[in-house]
C-alpha cells in the first residue's frame, strides 16, 4: 500500500495544526480557519475514522485578550497568555465541534507526562478511553506550567509521540507550508519535494526554526524531525497546508508523504528511543557498538570505554561510539559510581555480585538504522 493510500485509510488518525493557521495576522483566533479544519476532521470522523487532535495556538489565542500586541519572549508572560488562551481556544472548538454534535476533551501534557514510564501509560489510557467514548481528544502542550527546561519545544515533536503513544494509524502534520521545498520558497526558488522513502530524500533539504507568521514555536525543521521521527518508528506522516485540510483529511492527495521506514516500535521501546529523558553516556567500542546494533545483544563492562553522567540504576542512558555518535539508548543496571571499577573488564573477572550485563538486551534500542 502506497504512504497516501495508508493515511487515506487509517483508521486512528493524530492531526497537528500550528498556531499560524489558526489566528489572524493580529494575533486573535480566526473563527472561519478553526471551523473549516473541524469541519474536515468532523468528515474523516464521519467516514469512520477516530481521531486525535493536536493543537497549538493557546498563547497565540491568549494576546488580544490580555492586551499583547506581539507574542512575548519571556516565560512567564507566556505562560499567562497561555493560561487566558487555553480557555478562549477550548471554548472554540467546542463550539465549533458541537455543529456536527461531536463532544471534545481537552488533554494538555507536559514533556514529563512523556517521560516517565508512568505518566506516558496514564495519558495513553485517557486518549485511549476518550476515543472509546466517542470524544474528540485536543491535545496541547501544557504551556502554563511548562518551563524553559522540560517543554518539547514545538508542537510537532508532541504530535509524532502521540501518534505512537496511542497506536496511531498515520499522522497528518497541518501548517501554512503546502509541503516539503529543499530551501525556503518565499526566499527563491525551491524545490518541492512530494514524497520521503528514506533519508536520502531530505539531504540538503535546509529548514527554518520558526514559523512564518511569528506566532508559533515550530517552522519547517520541527515539522522534518517529527515526521522523520514518526516515520521511523512505524507511522506514516502526511505534511500538509492547512488549507489543503479536506484533501489531507480525505484522499492525501497533497502535501508530502512520508513512508514509514522501520517495523513499529513496541510502545515501551518507542518510549525508550524517543520519549524518555537521558542522564549519562555510556561511550562503547567497536565491538560492543557492533553486538548491540547489530547483534542486538546485551552490553557489558567489557565493551565500555568510558561513562559521563549521574545517573542511577533504572534511568535511560545513550550509548556511544568512538566519534561519539549516539548509536542506542537503554536503561542502566548498575549507577554511575559504580562502573568505572566494570569498564573493560571481562564478566568472569569481576565479582560475582558485579557480573550481571550493564543494560539487558531487552532494555535497549539501537538507534543506527534511523
């Protein structure tokens, strides 16, 4: 099956929308965009899809109501904006959403909420039971409480760990780019580039940090990430204008589409690749680098070089070569003070209390492939 025909067909489908196709050049909601994308999600519900939305915009819908001419640099100003918006936006679609008679529940996380192993099963089982209730999920960054050092940073980001979290079928990215160009095409020409079926694909592709009308966090480099993200792990990205929203909703016919290009993780894989937070490094050689990807085996104390980082038994590390690239993640057996007497020593040498693997097979994810 062809990538458009899979997100034309999926049956749980997460749609992001960025804050800029949302509001107005003045910074307020725009009512007639809001309900023209409801109405597109309103008709891929009733073509028997469910699907999750999630949407940016709350501190772009908190300015005008407070006064704010220009969204706010700092954090706590923002944080008020998003505390007014998070309102003013809720009330909108369920407004919006109530003209098809569609229920909507909104759910804000915050990156812990996806870090920890816990917090990540509690969300999952509260989209999961709002789907089966028939609602609507909106889903947004809890930008009230949120600081500077646990945000995700962008809207995307959330919308590719949400799509995997709940087993999404596809994952449709909204925005006000039509698709992917290899440069920036309100600075020249640039190509555009319709479908992704792997890396290659992208190279040289140069995205922007932040979005056109100034109002959002995101921008095309946050929207490759999370499609490439999603992508690799098992769910096909469809990136479209948000405009196009009927089409992206209904045949895929616009936009850029990305193939999927790996097996789907298991939800606590996927977790420990992408979600969970890291504390240490773990630096290999090549033959560890090589059991691990490869061989998808156990690491030991042999195969480590070298350990940075404070971390205790239980956390997630990344695990590095040589050059230092990051080539895996697991979760550590042993705490940081604890290895510099293992590393390079072979398991029969130490203690016998000392000779269990550093990270368990099934408690690593190689990265090298992606």
């Amino acid at each position: 099956m062809s990538t458009r025909a899979a997100v034309a067909d999926a049956r749980l489908v997460v749609v992001k929308v960025g804050s800029s196709s949302l509001t107005t050049a003045e910074g307020g909601l725009d009512p007639a965009r809001l309900d023209d994308l409801v109405d597109a999600i309103a008709g891929r519900r009733a073509a028997g899809s469910q699907v999750v939305l999630v949407s940016s915009g709350a501190i772009a819908a908190g300015l005008a109501p407070l006064g704010i001419a220009r969204r706010p640099r700092d954090l706590a100003t923002q944080q008020a904006a998003a505390s007014v918006g998070q309102i003013v936006l809720g009330h909108a679609y369920v407004a919006s959403f109530a003209r098809h008679s569609l229920r909507v529940g909104q759910v804000l996380l915050t990156a812990d909420d996806v870090v920890r192993r816990s917090h990540y099963r509690n969300a999952q089982r509260t989209l999961t039971r709002l789907l089966a209730l028939g609602a609507v999920p909106v889903v947004n960054e809890n930008d009230t409480v949120a600081t500077d050092e646990i945000r995700f940073g962008d809207n995307d980001r959330l919308a590719a760990l949400v799509a995997h979290l709940i087993g999404a079928d596809a994952l449709v990215l909204l925005s006000d780019v039509d698709a992917l160009y290899d440069g920036d095409p309100r600075l020249g020409p640039a190509r555009r580039i319709t479908e992704v079926a792997g890396g290659s694909d992208v190279e040289g592709v140069r995205a922007g940090t932040s979005g056109a009308s100034g109002l959002g966090t995101g921008g095309m480099a946050s929207k490759l990430a999370a499609a490439r993200l999603a992508s690799a792990a098992g769910v096909p990205v469809l990136l479209a204008a948000a405009t196009d929203a009927v089409n992206a909703l209904g045949p895929a016919e616009v936009g850029t589409a990305f193939a999927t290009a790996g097996r789907r993780l298991s939800s606590r894989r996927f977790w420990l690749a992408y979600a969970a937070d890291s504390t240490g490094t773990l630096t290999l050689d090549d033959g560890a680098v090589a059991a691990v990807v490869r061989d998808r085996r156990s690491l030991l104390a042999a195969g480590i070089t070298a350990t940075t980082g404070d971390f205790v038994a239980g956390d997630v590390v990344e695990l590095t070569d040589q050059s230092g690239n990051v080539i895996a993640r697991g979760i550590t057996n042993y705490d940081a003070p604890e290895l510099p007497d293992l590393i390079g020593h072979q398991s029969h040498t130490l203690p016998t209390s000392r000779r269990r693997e550093v990270i368990h097979a099934d408690d690593l994810v190689p990265l090298a492939h992606h």
